[in-house]
C-alpha cells in the first residue's frame, strides 16, 4: 500500500466520532450552568441579556447557545468575569429567580382533581435552535406546548427521539437550488444530560425486532423549566450500525425505517417513562397525549403491559383509550403515515409487544385499502378524546374522518378542535417585552393595556421601526454569507438591500406545494410594479425549506430565487436560506404584514401568522387555519378564496390577482398614509388593535388551559374510573361494548306517534312524541332513544337539530318497548323529526364513540 505523497492532491480527513469537552467555571460562577443548562434560558429575557453580555460576539457565533458559550469565550474571560462583583450578584439573582420558578405552586396548583402527571408524546419538539430536533410548526408547537406547561405549572412530561443528524442544514446554491447537509450532533455539546442508573451506567431501553435483532436506545433528558423531555438515542454501542442510524434523522429513510421510529417514539416512549418515574421517584402518568399519528404505538405498548398485569386485550383497550388523547395535524389523507400491512405484521409479530395479538393491533389502523395500516386510525382507534387544531381544521377533519362512525351527522363525529397557540415569551421581540416593561409596568405583552395613552403612537411607531431595522440587518448578513460561500464576494448592491422604512411582508414556513410559495409570482410584472412603486414600494423578506425528497418544493424554491436575483426587484425582495428558530425570531418581528396563500382548507392552523401578531404585524391571509376564526377586519386582510373545485390555474389566477390588489389598494395606503407628525395612524391603531386582542387569544397558555380543562381532566377521570378495583368498570365496559356490537343490528325502530299536531300547535305548545322500538335483546339502560327535529331543506334533510330524549314507558304485547316525552316547540317555522336510537353508558365521552346507531324507517 503506498502513502500519498504531499502535492499530489488535497486530502479531506473526516471525523468518525467527535466529542464535546465542557468549560469549567470559576467557583464564583459555578450557578452559570444551572442557568445555561435549564432551557427557560431559550425564553427568559433577563437571562438571555445575561448570556449576551458575556460575549455578544460568541452569542452570535454559537447560535445562541449558553452552554456552547461557555466555552467559546475562555476562561480568562471567565475569570475576568468572576471577579465582577456586579456580574456575580446578577448571576445570583437570576439562578435564585430560577429556583423560585421550579419550585413556587402555579396555575395548575390551584386547580383540583387534575391529573398528577401528563405524558407528551411528539416525533420533533422545537424549543431552541440550539436543540435542532424539529422540522416546521409540528415541532415548534410541541416546543411551545411544554413551555407553556412549564409556566402554568402542567405536569407534563415530553417524550421525542433524539435525531443525531436533526432535520437539516439547508443551503441556497448560486443556481438557487437547494441544498442540504446533515452536521452530525454531538448530545454531550447540547443541553441535555444522560439519564443514568445508581451504578452510573446510561439507563436505556430495547425494542425486539424481526430477525431476532434488538434495537436499543439511551434516554436523554431536556430540561424545559420544570418540565423534563426524554430523548431517545439510538446511536450507541449496543446497536449495530444499521440499528445505530434508526433516529439518525428527522423523518427520513424508507418506509421500514420510517416504522421503526415510529416503533421506538411509541413502545419505547412509554418504557422511557417508566424508567425515568424508577429512577426519579417521578409519578407514572395517568393520560397520554398523542401529537399527531407518528407516536400511535404507545397505546399497544400499554395493552400490552396491561395484558402482562391480568386483562384482556378488550378491557385493556378500553383502559387506554380513557386516558388517551391524540391531536390530528393533517387536513389531508396525504399527509398521514401509512405502512404495508405486512411490514408492520413482521414487527409486531414476535416478543416486541408480548400477549398482544397482532390481528387485533392489524384492525386497529385499517383502512378501505386493506393492505396499508393507517397511523391516524390507530390514533383514533386508541383515543377516547381527539382533536383538530382550529375550529375550521376541527370541521375539515370531522369529514375526513366521518366513516369511522357511519350513520352520524358529520357535526356530530367526536373530534373536537383546540386552536393552536404560540408562547409569547419565546416569540416576542425583546424590543417590544421592554416598551411593555417600561410604559407598562410588565414583560407580559399579552397582559398589556395597548390602548393605554402611556405608549404613544410616536413610541409604538418607532419600536416597529426598530424591529424592521433589525430584520434588514440580519437579512443583509445572511445575504453575505451566503455570496461568500458561492462566489468568495460580496455584491455591493447588498449594501442597499431592504429598506427599514419601506412596507415589509413576509413570509416563511415549509415549502410543499400546497402552501403556494410561489403565488405572488403569477403576474411577475404585477409583482415588479408593487416593489419598485416609486411612492407606495413594498419589499419581500421570504425563507422555507423543503422536504429534501420533494423534488417540486425545491423547484418553488428555486424560481422564487431566480426571481428575487433580478437586478430591478434584488433590493426589494430576499431568500433567506436556513429558516430556523433563530432567524424567526427577528423575522416575525421585523415583517409590518405577513402573508399567507394555502389552498383552503389545507393549512390546518398555521402558528407563523400568530407569532407575527404577537409582535403586532398585520396579517394578509386565506381565511384557513386561525385567521378564518380570528379575523375582524381590523387586524389585518382575507384574500378571497375561489371555489375549492375550480380548476387549479384558475384558483392560482384569481386568488393571485386579489393578492395584488389588496396590497396595492388597501395595504400599502394604509401604510403610507401619514398624518402632520409623519405617523400613519391608521396603521398604528391596527397594530395596537392586533396586540390588544389577538396576543391573549393566541398564546400557548390560551391553548393549554383548554387541553387541560376540556381534554386531560376528562381523561384523567375517564382513566381512573377504568383502572380502579383491577379495572372492574374497563372489563364491565368492554363486556358491554362486545354485547353493543353483536346485538346493536337488531334494534329496530317500529313506528312512531306524534299527538298534539291534529291543528297546527304554536310557539309554546308541546306536544308527545311516542317510539316504539324493538331493542334485540339489549336492556333500555343500554340506550338511548331520541327524537331529532329541526328546520327541513327542500331536499328533506334536517339542519339545526335538536335532540330530545325519550324515556322508557312500557313494553307492548308484541314485545316492542315504548318510549315517550312531551317536547316543547319554542320556534315558529316548518320543522321535520326523525327518531334514533343510540348506545348510552356512562364511560362513553360522545353518543357517536361506537359508530352504532339505528334510526326510524319513515
């Protein structure tokens, strides 16, 4: 083997493995790493002004990460600051402050009967950009979700993957084409520790797989406020390299390895949980959160331990569902995980979920096609309680989903919706949390009296002044660095890029194609005009990644660059390439309007406008997601939506063109009208009607009080009910649920009377409904028999129902049973009835849970 001699090419050595060595603090310092080492840091002012102070320089340079830091400065810079007393005492402050955070009884402390532990369960979680484990809005809401719970107190405990590789690095290449890298993690460098057993080796847990392999993984902790985060690693000795790389990355690779993480996330989530609650003394949750269908297999791993423990699989289905809560995200088939049916037979088959037969897990996920398994059928067929995140999304997934329970009116399928929230504290500028703190009295903006006369339309205008001016200088930094890695110089027209006094619009999210990233270029002459309009001018500030196997999404991308590169339109529009938690945060402050063009009903909340809110912009949106149920037309602007079965050219052509003219009709006066002082007031009382009214709705703190009080203490009551005395009642009510199913296609509603309507009754009259129903066997307890009347369409169908229950009065000589109220009409109009009959117990959450229901035959 010969040796390369020197000269004869250039030779890149590459690492196989890195490792971190962390700094060691001065004594007088030592309370620095608590405070870089709890991640409330990512969302407590005062203590990232700290961090920035000892180096902004390193600040930047790390991405914002106290613990990188640390030791980026040194210690004689450390040193230099442990000897100023000043510093020190602030140090001290802040690390007590944390304490008091961690230990002082909150919101949830005051409520009572609600669940001690809650387990949250989420395939990305979006905290800080210094913890890269997200993709897009899933990841930042469940970022945001355990903040939030940390601030009020919830006691949830989150439960994700660690992604060795994370999502990825994207990169704009000089023909605008993106480009993706994947800097391998290194989990001693980030804030996180090792959960670890009393002899000090990592605590983990294995997964059998086929082929009598185990795939094993360690458990590190985030610690989020006072909420932990559990991570499972798979890149460890004990794993084979195959096995090494199953977390390597955030929804990459096949369909297998797809499942296999799904596998890990899910069963080994909850033996994480268990081992954390063994060596924390933590207590075991009582409800279980599924965010989104990605983590479904949690609830056969608890069947599964509850088969182990003595019940069947029937009364252990019901004891999960009662305490099981799952989050629909998608507003399209598309969007869901489905796997081969076989693939995922050959994994569950064998010692990975012991006791549980792999048919009955099989019929949990179907679908109409019987060779796929469907992962949001599994999370509905293992949630007593679901939800969509908007009320539109709430509505679009009622139909989607409306065949699992036939026979029902759409309105009626028990998905509720719990709209999205963001958290303020990480979303708003520090710009505006101090012009809050010093005319205000508070850092809380949702908190704020905005129309109060001790922030002046002088002051607010130029704290929005401020944050642009930030976003324009960040915006021409990103610019350079990226013409020095493609062309080892920088324009000199970068110089002169964005404007901080010009009308800025943003817009930043995932680039699929539904999300239209490229709208605004329908009528690119259209679009030049609007930018370089020599009085109203309007600039772009746009960034997104795509998925790296989407092949169209990049192509948005990379049109949408070749357009901003155009010499007359590059001062007036930006690509900012790899969108992150760091650049957002300049980025939705420093936007005066944000933009938004899905096709409806696609997006099923989109959080990227709230955050915008937050900060006071103005939103410029399809009414889809949030804005159909918050706009007011004071807010912002709804761009129009053409009919859903338009032709797509079409639908782009006219939503398009109201995109313009609202910008160059509505927005742009609006923004440039300016009263004697320079000021445009109309704007300005938008901006403080925005912050006044939408900041308290859209915060996470709004969203999580409702998961709590409509999803988590029901669970939590529903999960106690089933378990007590060796789960008597969940063994009752599967017994009562099999004798539904088997008996409930006998019932049969015979005939009904109405007496009273011999002469037309009016407003105030009652009159007797009477049904006589053959039950098939089952008792009156086991049902109810209602009568359904509202107005009737010409086509005879029933709108604006209402129910009203019979009782039970008797049985007939033919053996049918009769039922019978007197039902007061309290409306004038023509009205039409019908009578069903339905399953009725108390541990069912909704009349429609079973999909049984049989109606009167006319």
């Amino acid at each position: 083997m010969s040796a390369r001699r020197p000269g004869l090419g250039s030779v890149h050595v590459r690492a196989i493995r890195k490792f971190t060595v962390r700094t060691s603090l001065p004594e007088r310092l030592r309370r620095l790493d608590a405070l870089a080492s709890n991640l409330r840091w990512s969302w407590h002012e005062p203590t990232r002004e700290l961090f920035r102070e000892i180096s902004l320089e390193g600040w930047r340079a790390t991405g914002h990460d106290p613990v990188q830091l640390l030791g980026w400065v040194g210690t004689d810079r450390l040193e230099e600051l442990a000897a100023d007393d000043a510093f020190v005492a602030r140090v001290e402050s802040l690390a007590d402050d944390l304490d008091d955070y961690l230990s002082q009884a909150r919101w949830y402390q005051s409520l009572h009967g609600a669940p001690e532990s809650i387990a949250y369960f989420s395939p990305e979680f979006g905290i800080t950009s210094a913890l890269p484990q997200y993709s897009g809005g899933l990841g930042i809401l469940a970022g945001d979700h355990l903040k939030a719970a940390s601030d009020l107190g919830v006691p949830i405990v989150g439960v994700g993957l660690f992604y060795q590789a994370g999502y990825f690095k994207q990169a704009i290449s000089r023909e605008g084409w993106q480009q993706e890298s994947y800097p391998v993690l290194d989990p001693d460098g980030l804030p996180l520790t090792i959960l670890r057993r009393p002899d000090g080796t990592h605590a983990t847990v294995s997964l059998a797989l086929p082929g009598s392999r185990t795939l094993h993984a360690r458990i590190w902790q985030a610690t989020i406020g006072r909420v932990p985060l559990l991570l499972l690693d798979t890149n460890i000795h004990e794993n084979d390299a195959e096995l090494r790389a199953v977390a390597e990355r955030l929804y990459g690779g096949s369909g297998e390895l797809r499942l296999q993480q799904e596998l890990l996330l899910g069963i080994g989530g909850v033996r994480a949980l268990a081992v954390y609650s063994e060596l924390t003394g933590a207590p075991t949750p009582s409800v279980f959160h599924s965010n989104e269908g990605h983590a479904g297999f949690l609830g056969i791993e608890r069947i599964s331990q509850l088969i182990a423990a003595g019940l069947d699989f029937d009364a252990a289905l019901q004891v999960v569902r009662a305490g099981t809560v799952f989050t629909t995200h998608t507003p399209v088939p598309a969007g869901i995980d489905r796997f081969d049916v076989e693939l995922v037979r050959r994994h569950l088959t064998g010692d990975l979920v012991p006791g549980v037969d792999v048919d009955r897990v099989l019929a949990l996920g179907r679908e109409d096609d019987p060779g796929i398994f469907n992962m949001a059928q599994l999370g509905f067929s293992l949630a007593q309680r679901a939800n969509g995140v908007s009320q539109l999304h709430g509505k679009v997934s009622r139909r989607m989903f409306a065949s699992r329970w036939p026979g029902f009116e759409t309105s009626e399928v028990p998905i509720t919706s719990v709209t999205n929230g963001v958290h303020a504290p990480t979303w708003t500028s520090p710009i505006l949390k101090h012009l809050a703190e010093r005319e205000l009295g508070t850092l809380d903006t949702t908190k704020c009296d905005w129309g109060s006369d001790a922030v002046s339309d002088e002051t607010l205008w130029s704290v929005r002044r401020e944050m642009r001016a930030a976003l324009v200088a960040e915006a021409r930094e990103r610019t350079r660095a990226k013409h020095r890695r493609n062309e080892g110089v920088e324009p000199a027209w970068i110089e002169g890029l964005l404007d901080p006094d010009v009308l800025t619009i943003g817009f930043a999210r995932r680039v699929p194609t539904y999300k239209r990233l490229t709208l605004m270029l329908h009528d690119r002459d259209r679009l030049r005009a609007l930018l370089t309009h020599p009085e109203r001018p309007v600039q772009l500030v746009i960034a997104g990644k795509s998925h790296p196997a989407d092949e169209a999404g990049k192509a948005l991308i990379q049109e949408l660059v070749r357009f901003s590169q155009e010499p007359d339109v590059r001062g007036r529009i930006v690509f900012l390439e790899n969108y992150d938690i760091s650049m957002a945060k300049s980025l939705y402050p420093g936007c005066d309007v944000w933009l938004n063009n899905p096709l409806r009903p696609l997006e099923a909340c989109g959080t990227s406008g709230m955050k915008a809110a937050l900060n006071g912009s103005l939103n410029l949106s399809i009414l889809d997601g949030w804005w159909e149920e918050y706009f007011d037309g004071k807010n912002g602007w709804a761009i129009p939506s053409a009919n859903e079965h338009m032709d797509a050219a079409e639908r782009d052509a006219f939503e398009a063109t109201a995109l313009y003219e609202i910008i160059e009709h509505q927005v742009a006066p609006r923004f440039y009208e300016r009263d004697e002082r320079g000021l445009p007031t109309a704007w300005i009382a938008s901006i403080r009607h925005t912050l006044a009214s939408l900041s308290p709705e859209l915060s996470a703190e709004r969203m999580l009080a409702e998961y709590v009080d409509r999803l988590y203490a029901p669970a939590a009551r529903a999960a106690a009910v089933a378990g007590e005395d060796g789960a008597r009642a969940a063994r009752e009510f599967a017994a009562w649920t099999g004798r539904m199913r088997d008996a409930f296609g006998q019932v049969d509603v015979r005939h009904v009377e109405v007496e009273g309507v011999d002469v037309p009754p009016t407003v105030g009259d009652a009159v007797r409904v009477r049904a006589y129903v053959d039950l098939g066997g089952l008792e009156p307890s086991d049902v109810k028999v209602e009568v359904v009347a509202g107005t009737v369409t010409e086509e005879g169908d029933l709108r604006h129902e209402r129910r009203f229950e019979l009782e039970a009065a008797g049985a007939e000589d033919d053996g049918a049973l009769r039922f019978e109220s007197a039902i007061e009409l309290r409306l004038a109009g023509t009205f039409g009835y019908t009578v069903r009959v339905v399953p009725k117990h108390p541990m069912l959450a909704s009349d429609a849970e079973l999909g049984l229901v049989a109606y009167a035959k006319g």
